[in-house]
C-alpha cells in the first residue's frame, strides 16, 4: 500500500505503516540495528529542495545522515584558482547541525564537476600537485569535525580494475590518489580533527570483480605507505531487476571489512529503465531490490556503518537528468508518496520478511 505525506503528517507519524511501529523513523530503526545512521544525500541549497516544506519535513524525520549531493564538489567550492566560497557548503552543514544529523562530506577529488581552471590548464605533475594539495587542505581545514567522514577520491577506477582517465591521473598518474589521502590526513590533523574518517567511494564495487581487487590494492598500498584509509563507499546505483544478489553483496562487504574497512551504501537507489515506474509489478520488484540491498549491510555486520540514499524523492532524482527515459528510483514517487520500496527498506530494517515484495 502506499501513505501519502498529507495522511503521514495528519496521524502524526513519521510514515509509518501498518506493520511498523508507530512513529519510528527509517533512522531509528537502523540505530535499533546497529548502524551510526540511515542517510540521503540532498542537493541543498540553490535547488526547490531548500523551501519545499513537504520534503524537508520528510528529510527532518526520516534520515539521521545528509550527504551533500553537490555543494562541496570542487566546482563550488574553488570556483577561481585559490578562490574558496564554502558558503554552500556552511548552509547545509548548519542545516545537518539544526536537524541533529551527521554529514558524509562528500568529496574532495573526482574526475568530474572540477573548476574550469583546472580542466583547462597547462599543468604538468609538479604544478597541479599543489592546486591539489591547497584543496584539500583549505577545504578539509575549513569544516574540520563537522564532517562524519571525507570521501577523499571517487571514481577512479574503470570497471576492468585500471585506473580511469581524470585530470589528476593523466597529469600525475596513480599517485595523485595516494596523495589525496596523504594530504586530507595531514589538514585533519593540523585542525585536530582526526576521528573524520576517510573513505574511497565508487560504483560497481558491491560484487566481486576486478573492480572491488583494484580499491582492495589501493588500501594495501596506502597502509604500505603508512597512509590512512578507513573506509570504502559502495555507491549502489542500481537497476531495477539487475541489483547483485544477495549474497555477492555481503560477500564484497565482508571482503572489505576483512581488510580492516568500514563499509557504508553511499548513494544507494535503484532505477527503472524505462517506463512506466509505478506499476505494481515493477514497484513490487523495486522493493525487493531495495530490500536486498539494504539487508546486506546488516549481514555484513558493524563494520557496515549505515546505509545512504541518494535522495528520496522521484521529482528531484539525478536519474532522469543523467539516462534519459530511465526514473523511479527513490523510496518516494514524484508525488511525494511513500512506495513499497520505502516499506521493504523498513521490514529489511526490523529484520523481517519483506511484506511487499
């Protein structure tokens, strides 16, 4: 069955469904297991999302996590060489801080959304290692312990376990991944902030492939170097009816954690190829994927901290922006109704049978 938010606020619920427990949060039921926190990341501020009431009320009660979707990436945040603007970033962090949630900061070095000055420069590797380094540095500095943890690399690996192209790999090479991390490590600790974690976040890593090999060296060279790395993002994009099995995601989680890693779904939400999205049967084979997904992480045990997803909301998904004709992948439809998959992730939550799949 679906709730909508209007019967939600009227009951004075946070959602709940017959078969939940009145009241209780998608968040309180993952710290009921174990976990720090059930998240979403949320594009804050400069989007609807920052005055639509409905949707902050839902992000206020449900989640215990924000990630910022983009307000942190380096584009907004070093516009102009050595020219900083964290006022975004101040925003959401305030935000998180007014709502009682941690923020995965999220992230320091990409490939992708990088100022111009950097994508068009004439660099060799001794002048842009220094652009690099005053990034991190200035940034990392700046929000200190307000950061749960930094994802300091994403995406830096293709799916065959080689690294991708980027402009930090094509001007420094693979070291410019070791000093990411070297460089976060050092501005935490000048800023006495070094319970921050510093996680490797990617996609295509949460079943076992070349890909999860290729992260599993990475930590191994950077412990080999004395270098800290405490955890691994899985992001979990996932296609609906394609999601990994149940039992290649933990058996990749517990690959991780056996390397002396946290684990954490990082931007978890499962997406329809085409339409329609709201069919019964497809949103009944949304929910198990959802349910599925959200269970590994607590197979996989503590070491799996908690479960992220990258919004809730169908209206303001990425997916449509990024695959055309692809949608429906969040835990509420783009009328702002809880779907069976918001139900599954609860049931996965309370350990149960998932009751709508």
């Amino acid at each position: 069955m679906r709730l909508s938010i209007v019967t939600a606020l009227l009951v004075g619920s946070s959602l709940a469904a017959p078969h939940h427990e009145k009241g209780l949060s998608l968040n309180t039921l993952a710290q009921r297991r174990g976990k720090l926190w059930f998240g979403t990341a949320a594009d804050i501020p400069h989007t609807a999302e920052t005055t639509d009431t409905a949707y902050l009320d839902i992000l206020k009660k449900q989640f215990g996590e924000m990630t910022p979707a983009n307000a942190l990436k380096f584009l907004f945040t070093e516009p102009e060489q050595n020219k900083f603007n964290f006022s975004d970033g101040d925003y959401f962090m305030d935000l998180a801080r007014h709502t009682g949630k941690s923020v995965r900061c999220h992230n320091l070095v990409w490939a992708t959304q990088v100022s111009d000055f950097v994508t068009t420069g004439n660099w060799t590797a001794e002048t842009l290692i220094p652009v690099m380094r005053n990034h991190i540095f200035k940034t990392v500095k700046h929000f200190g312990d307000r950061c749960y943890s930094w994802d300091v690399v994403n995406e830096a690996f293709n799916s065959d376990g080689s690294f991708s192209s980027s402009i930090w790999y094509d001007t420094i090479g693979e070291e410019y991944v070791y000093l990411a991390f070297k460089f976060a490590q050092q501005a935490l600790k000048e800023v006495h902030a070094n319970k921050v974690k510093l996680y490797y976040n990617d996609y295509g890593i949460e079943s076992p492939g070349p890909k999860v090999d290729a992260v599993l060296k990475l930590v191994k060279e950077l412990r080999k170097r004395h270098i800290r790395i405490d955890g691994v993002g899985l992001e979990a994009h996932f296609m609906v009816g394609g999601t990994p099995s149940l039992a290649d995601q933990v058996a990749t989680q517990k690959a991780f954690i056996k390397a002396d890693l946290d684990v954490a779904m990082t931007e978890l939400d499962i997406r329809f190829a085409q339409e329609p999205f709201y069919t019964a049967e497809a949103q009944r084979q949304q929910a198990q994927d959802y349910y599925v997904s959200v269970s590994s992480c607590l197979l996989s045990g503590r070491r799996c901290v908690g479960v992220v997803v990258w919004d809730f909301y169908d209206k303001y998904s990425w997916v449509p922006y990024s695959f055309e004709g692809q949608g429906g992948a969040t835990l509420f439809n783009d009328t702002l109704e809880a779907k069976p998959a918001y139900y599954a992730v609860a049931d996965a939550l309370m350990g149960k049978p998932c009751s709508v799949c």
